[in-house]
C-alpha cells in the first residue's frame, strides 16, 4: 500500500513523462523533480543549477509541465572550500560527458550538487534506485562510468577520482581487497 508522499511523488513523476519530449535524461529528472515535491533528496529547489538554466531544463525536457511549488532549501555549499569541490567535482565529470546531448551539462552540476550533501548519491539526488544513478552516469558520462568497473559506491569513486587527478593517494592499503574500509566503499546501500 503506498502512503499519500508516495502517491503524490508517482503523480508528479507521471505528470512530467506525460509532458517529456523522449529525451535521454527525462525519466532520470523526472524521478528527481518528482521526489523533490515531496521534501526528499537533497538537492535545493532548481536541482542546483541558476534559475535561467533550470527554466531551460524543465522547457528542453518537459515543455508545458507545472511543477508544484516546493521550499528551495539549498544544500549548495556555501563554505568557499565546498564551492571549489563541487566546482571540481563539475570538471571532472564535463571531462567525460558524452557529448550527445545539453543535458550533460546540466547534469554535471545536479550530480556535483547531490555530491554536496551526506547521504548515498542517489538517495542525495532523489533517485528511486541507485541503479538509476548508475544507468544516468552510464549515459552523461560513459567513459567515467566504466572506469568505476568494480561498482564501488557513485560519491567515493567520484571523489577518488579527483584525488587521482591531483596524485594524492590516501588508501594505505595496497589494493581495494586489502583495505579495512572495504564494505565502505564497496558495500551494500
């Protein structure tokens, strides 16, 4: 039986694929907008993207669709040692976009936002499934995606990714297999 916040999250998600063109990331921020109307995830209000840009988003991807009005409470970071690892974060993943669609973009700044935030990736982006997150990543940043051939968990192996650019290595175990830490990074969610 599904409890009235998983009705109205259904609602909305059925309202915006109704309005979608068929693009490549409408079910994805379909599943986020619509968990977003109902205070979940973590991401503020415009998915962390300025205002003119998610007004872009929402007519590229769901021309003539109302969303409800929802708090914009920000997990931007404010601390400037927060801004500079999301904007980090942000190059990273433009580095390995796939260059089929705009939405890439976009998405690298929402996946950079969600990355702000303390829970498990998807969970943080209002995902229903971290198979969701992992088919997004497979879509917006195909070579990045395989890299993380072992599916260690989206947020770790995204910011091991960034120490690996910068050639700081904080893993003292010589291999992932060794590692105490192991089931943290590899671990059911």
């Amino acid at each position: 039986m599904y409890s009235a916040v998983t009705a109205h999250r259904f609602e909305v998600y059925n309202h915006l694929m109704a309005c979608s063109r068929g693009m490549q990331n409408d079910g994805a921020l379909a599943y986020m907008l619509a968990t977003r109307s109902c205070g979940g995830g973590a991401l503020p209000g415009h998915l962390g993207l300025q205002a003119h840009e998610f007004a872009r988003l929402l007519n590229r991807h769901f021309p003539g669709a109302q969303l409800p009005d929802t708090e914009s409470s920000a997990v931007t970071p404010r601390d400037p040692r927060l801004l500079e690892e999301q904007g980090e974060l942000i190059k990273l993943l433009l580095m390995y976009r796939a260059g089929i669609d705009e939405s890439e973009s976009w998405m690298a700044t929402v996946v950079a936002t969600g990355c702000m935030a303390s829970d498990h990736l998807w969970q943080d982006l209002g995902l229903w499934s971290r198979r969701d997150l992992s088919e997004l990543m497979a879509r917006n940043f195909p070579r990045l995606a395989a890299l993380n051939n072992r599916d260690m968990k989206w947020k770790k192996f995204l910011y091991k990714q960034l120490c690996i650019q910068e050639g700081i290595y904080i893993c003292r175990a010589p291999s992932c297999e060794l590692c105490a830490d192991y089931n943290k990074c590899f671990g059911p969610e």
